[in-house]
C-alpha cells in the first residue's frame, strides 16, 4: 500500500468519524427532546390528577352532607 492509498483510507476515515459524531449529536438531541415533551405531559397528567382529586373530595363532602339530611 503506498503513502496516497493510506492517506486516503485516512481520510475516508475521518469523514466516517465525523458523521458518526454528528448523527450521535443529532440523536442526543432528539432524546432530549423527546425527554422534554414527555416531561411537558406529564406535568399536564399530575395537575389534571390533582385537580380530579379535589372534585373528588368535594362529591365526597357533599354527599355526606346530604347523607345526613336524610337521616333527620
């Protein structure tokens, strides 16, 4: 193999590195904005959560109040 071959598997080579590193980058970002979403959503979830369980307890109030009108 002489010295232009080598210089050109080389360089082949670090052609392959860098779009290696540049498709990891893209992927690294993709998943963080993925993470971010899916981050966003579930914030979402747990206030709709919270706010079922405060209706909750309010039916529960009110029934039991209305539970003991009817055992007067």
């Amino acid at each position: 193999m002489n010295a232009e071959a080598a210089e050109r598997d080389a360089d082949r080579a670090l052609l392959a590195a860098r779009a290696a590193v540049r498709e990891a980058r893209e992927h690294v970002k993709r998943i963080e904005r993925e993470a971010e979403e899916e981050a966003r959503l579930a914030k979402i979830k747990q206030k709709q959560a919270g706010d079922l369980g405060k209706r909750g307890k309010q039916l529960g109030r009110k029934w039991r109040y209305n539970s003991s009108l009817d055992h007067c």
